[in-house]
C-alpha cells in the first residue's frame, strides 16, 4: 500500500500522570512514515475525547519536531495541559501541517490512550492586608477550584459600611464569572505561578489575570472587608 506525503508511525503510548489544569511533559516516539520531509510547519499536538472519542479539548498545545526524513525516528518532549475537570479522558496524540490538515484527516491514525485525570494538587494560599479576612467557607471553596485545576482563585468582597464605587463589581454574587474583566483582588494563587501587580483598589492588593493560566472569579468565594473608622484596609 503506497504511502501518502504526511503521515506518522508511532512508538508505544507514553506514560503519563496528567493533574487538571497542570503542564507535564511527555516524551512520545514517533516516526516520518511519510514520503516528504517535514519541515517547520509540521508539529506535535494532542486532543482530549471522551469514552466516545468526541472531542472535549480538541487542538492542545502544539510542539515543533524536527525536520525528519522519511523513515527517520525521534523522541520528543511534548507539553500537555491535563483538561478540566479532573476525571477519565482519552489522551490522543496528532500531527498537524500547519495551514493544511490534521495527519489524522489523511488517514494517519493518532496515539490515543485511556487515562484518569487527577486532581490538581494544592492548597489555597493568601496574603491578606490588615482589616481583611476570609469568609467561613472560603477555604472550601477555593480548595475545590484549585483542585478542578484551577491555578488563581479569586471572588468576591463584602465591604462593611458603604461600599465604594469601584468595588461594585466585586459584590457577592450567585457563581462564577467567565471572562471577569476586573483586576483579580486578593487572590490564591498556586506555588510557581507569577502575577501582574496593578495598582490597588479601595486598599486591596490587584493582580491582572494570567494569560497561560486557568482562572476563575468566583462570586460565591467572599472576603470580607472591615475598614476602621472609615479608612481603606491596609
């Protein structure tokens, strides 16, 4: 059977430990089993299916490879973002020409393995300024989004007394907020991940949200603000 231009052989499914929300590196073999070079537009990526193998996160993170000769082999170590929410996925590994097509569209088959997600390992972290402090279920609520992979958690503040303008959109709220467009106020943020410091607000440490990250604003998760004779905390 003769062969198309882009196609990949691969090595055995690579063994893996995936926390959601998390990066690991993944070392997969694979071969140009092709009959074209692969040149700088050619590069690794993955998928994650359900049990039905349809798409959950289709189009991962992509990894360059290198300029393989037909019949030539190489390792290489692919960086995967485990999905969210922890739990059974099927990990499918593909080859993409960039501007082109996806290998499996020509008939190549992807690497696919069954793998349980785990649960992002962390526990909340917080630097409060003076006259704050966390409501009764904060700890609960924010373990349990770093733990669905979440790496910065941040919600809501109750300000006692007549709450300033520029915090009327962080009031109390029913749930998260996608694409939360305000600076994130007092955040937990996991051990190894770096944010943007912003001016503060109403006396409140603010940080911009990460752009290779997963976040939530969550208005269920509530500080409680209790500034003294009128003067902003901190």
């Amino acid at each position: 059977m003769s062969k198309g231009p882009l196609a990949v052989r691969w090595g055995p499914a690579p063994a893996t430990s995936p926390q959601a929300g998390v990066v690991e590196t993944v070392q997969v073999e694979l071969a140009n089993d092709g009959t074209v070079t692969w040149g700088e537009g050619v590069r690794l990526a993955y998928h994650w299916l359900d049990g039905r193998d349809n798409p959950i996160v289709w189009d991962g993170q992509r990894t360059p490879v290198p300029a393989l000769a037909p019949g030539e082999r190489a390792t290489v170590a692919a960086s995967v973002r485990g999905p969210m929410p922890p739990g059974p996925y099927r990990l499918a590994f593909d080859m993409v020409a960039e501007q082109r097509a996806w290998f499996s569209e020509l008939g190549s088959p992807m690497l696919a393995q069954d793998v349980t997600v785990r649960t992002r390992e962390a526990e909340p972290s917080l630097d409060l300024p003076a006259g704050v402090e966390p409501s009764p279920d904060w700890a609960e609520r924010v373990r349990a989004a770093h733990a669905e992979g979440y790496g910065v958690v941040a919600g809501a503040i109750a300000w006692s007394g007549r709450r300033p303008r520029p915090l009327a959109p962080y009031a109390p709220g029913p749930g998260r907020l996608p694409g939360f467009a305000g600076p994130l106020l007092c955040p937990s943020v996991l051990p190894g991940i770096e944010l943007e410091r912003l001016d503060d607000v109403e006396g409140l440490p603010a940080y911009a949200a990460p752009r290779d990250e997963p976040w939530v604003y969550d208005g269920r998760i509530v500080l409680r603000a209790r500034p003294r004779s009128g003067r902003r905390p901190g």
